[in-house]
C-alpha cells in the first residue's frame, strides 16, 4: 500500500506522552494511597498480544491506564504479536512447527496455552503479584490453578462465552460430542472464578441467566476509547487525506464507508460485501473502505465475483496507530458483527471519530450506541444496504455529535480503571479508592 503516516500520527503520539506525564505528575503530587500502595498486576493474554483487533485493543487500553496511574503490570501472552514499547511483555516459547498462529480458534491453542501456563507460573513465582488479571476464558483457567497454587487473587476479564466463540468461529457444533464437555468447562470457570468483568451489560446478563453466575461477582467495565487518540476529521487534514485516498486508490468524489475490524463470516464480512453491492446500484458515488485481516484475498475475490470490486478497497491489516487516519476519510462507519456474546469495541472507535454508525439491532450494538445508532435487522443485507443509504443520504451531524459525546462521556479509560481498581480492591480486601 506505500502509506507512510504524515505528522498527524507523530503529532498524536507527542499529546499522549505530553498528557501520560501530566497525570502520572497529578497522581505523584497527590501522596494518596496509590501513589505509595500500587498494584503489581500479573495480566494474562491468551492471544498474539499486541494485534491489530478486538480483544487485543481491550488488553492495551487496561494495561495503559494502569500504568498511567501508577500500577506496576507484566502482561504474559504468546510468542507472536506486536511488541508495545513501555509495556513489559513475557511471551511463551515458540512451537516450531506452528510459528504463525492465526486469529481463532484452533486446537493449536493447547500447546500455545500450556506453554503460557508455565510461563505465567514462572513469572508469579518471580513477581508476588498483588492480583493476576486474566482475559478470556482460557486465562481464566490458567489464573484459577495458579490463583490456588500460590495464593493470589484472580479477576476475571471476560470477552464473550467460550462455546459461544467458537460456534460464532464454526469451531464447534452443538451436535459435537465436545460441546457438552466445553460448556461445562466454561460454567465451572465462570462460577469458580472470585470476580468477572464484563465487556457489556448484555455479557452480564448471560453469566446470571445461561451459567447462574451470582450477579455480585461481575462487574461490567466497557471496552474504553482514547478520545485523544480518536477523534474526528479537521478542516486542515484535507490535503493529508486526499493524499491517502490517492494512494489506496479511491475516487476523490466518493463517499466513504469505513469498516475497521477482522474479517470472518461472524464479523459479517460477507453480508457487508452483499449489501454493498445492493448499495451501489442505488448510489455509484460509494466506495467501501474495508480495513482488516484475515482472509483479505478470499473477500476481495468474492467482491470482485459480485460486481462490486472497483466500488470496495481491502487493505489489510491496519497498525492501529494509523486507524485514525483511516477512520478520518469515512462519511459512514458500519459494524455488521453477529455475535451475540462478544462485544463489538470498534463501535467506540467509530463513536470517538464522530461517525454515523450502521450497526445490525444486537443488544451489545443498542447499548454502546443507544437511539442514536442506525439499525439493521440482524443477518439481514438487504436491511443493511438500506440502513447504509439512510445514513449516506442524510444529514446526521447531530447523531454524530451525540455519539462522541457519549464516547467521551462514559467510555473513557479512566473510568474503565476506576471498575478495574474497585474490582482490585475487592478481591484483595483493600480500599477501592486507589485511583
């Protein structure tokens, strides 16, 4: 593709180091309880830590606001990914004969979760940690033997139902004899585990209702958005983004659909591309700008074998500290996800950009976005190519203006820290103001 960020990116960069400072400085000179008691988190990624998608993007914004605040954190995950500079990482040996892990399930997850056991085991032995921080099922499990074994307290950080991910994946069937035994598997962790966060309200009420979870060990903490990182296209960005267009290939007179996310059947990949092209025999002057990984080339042949190959960009994996600029060109975001479980955190990113947002009528889509979201009945192309249009052919700089108010208001990483804090506190019987 031949981007190279302009100084828009570096600019950004220098306005999180300058506001890190700031607040670190604010919390010093408070000589409050946090300053002097911080946590020594042990956080459990059971992924390619960093990657460009979801469940990634949560475990870096918890980890940053946490150190933002003082709080002393290891983060262990798997050998692959991105590493993230300030963050302290401990990867798992490599497996030699599967080096390239890929996005979902896979029963290679095994090996990669055996080796991240024992290499969480040795890094609690090393540290003490006050709490360990687990995301995700798999970590949960590892955090609940070595939570027993050393006596450390475990939170839960909870993404989605286990059996429900890999249904979504087509991993598992609920015919397979093995869907029993993993449900099973997945209600012992959720009830055996002291505290659970939750990415959404609906997350919630799944634990209560599906797995009879007691509703006063979960703690819903939203997926959290940077608004300093994200936020909407200015009048002197014109040229950097005409420039950008340019390169990717895009008409200067197009209206822009952005979409930033992976790319599977469950993220509803598919129905986007079958709704853009009932879009663009209404309106030719759309493009659909298609930023994620993986299978980008088997969805950028099945755009072109629907006749919507010229009107779609596909670009691949997109560094996250380039998103933004991404982002900046749409007129539209869309977010087609089908899952009912997991949540949907590019919603907030959308949000923060002051984006009108397209969004299938899911319960985790209603509560990020509220009335101001622009619904399509679910699993439906048809419904969202008409949602596409009635967002592409109105004026909707209130609703815009609402949505990045609301990002603003209640997604923000320090309010996600004050839950994790409180849950903190809880499980390790100390003050929960230790913000």
């Amino acid at each position: 593709m031949g981007y190279n960020p302009h100084g828009l990116s570096r600019q950004i960069v220098g306005y999180r180091a300058a506001s890190t400072i700031i607040e670190l400085g604010c919390s010093l000179s408070k000589g409050d309880e946090s300053a002097v008691q911080p946590y020594k988190i042990l956080m459990i990624a059971p992924t390619s830590f960093f990657s460009d998608y979801g469940c990634s993007v949560r475990i870096l914004e918890e980890a940053r606001v946490l150190q933002r605040l003082g709080h002393d954190l290891v983060v262990c995950t798997y050998r692959n990914g991105q590493d993230v500079p300030g963050l302290h990482i401990r990867r798992t040996p490599s497996i030699p004969f599967r080096e390239h892990y890929e996005v979902g399930s896979s029963l290679h997850k095994v090996g990669f979760d055996f080796l991240l056991f024992w290499t969480v085991l040795r890094s609690a032995l090393r540290r003490r940690p006050d709490v360990i921080h687990a995301h995700m099922h798999e970590g949960a499990l590892i955090g609940l033997v070595v939570s027993r074994l050393l006596r450390i307290p475990l939170v839960f950080d909870l993404q989605g139902s286990l059996t429900g991910e890999m249904l979504d994946h087509r991993f598992l069937h609920k015919d397979s004899i093995f869907y029993q035994p993993l449900r099973w598997l997945e209600r012992t962790i959720n009830q055996r585990s002291p505290l659970i966060l939750t990415s959404s309200a609906n997350a919630r009420d799944m634990l209560v209702d599906e797995f009879d979870c007691c509703s006063d060990r979960i703690q819903p903490v939203p997926d959290c958005v940077d608004t300093s990182f994200f936020y909407p296209a200015l009048e002197e960005e014109r040229a950097e983004m005409a420039v950008l267009r340019a390169n990717l290939g895009i008409p200067q007179g197009a209206q822009i659909v952005v979409y930033l996310g992976l790319l599977a059947h469950y993220q509803g990949t598919d129905l986007l591309i079958q709704a853009a092209k009932r879009v663009v025999t209404q309106r030719d002057d759309v493009h659909f700008l298609i930023m994620g990984f993986p299978a980008v080339e088997h969805y950028r042949e099945l755009a072109h074998e629907m006749g919507v190959g010229r009107f779609t960009t596909f670009t691949g994996k997109v560094p996250y500290e380039h998103a933004r600029d991404f982002l900046a060109m749409g007129k539209v975001a869309v977010a087609p996800k089908l899952s009912a479980t997991e949540g949907c955190g590019k919603i907030l990113n959308y949000m923060a950009m002051g984006l009108p947002v397209v969004s299938f009528d899911t319960p985790v889509s209603r509560e990020y976005l509220g009335a101001q979201g622009i619904y399509a009945r679910p699993g439906d192309p048809d419904s969202l190519a008409q949602a596409l249009l009635v967002a592409l052919n109105g004026d909707h700089h209130a609703r815009a203006a609402q949505l990045r108010e609301t990002a603003t208001r209640c997604y923000s990483s320090e309010q996600a820290a004050g839950a994790i804090l409180q849950a903190y506190g809880a499980v390790c019987h100390r003050p929960a103001s230790v913000l």
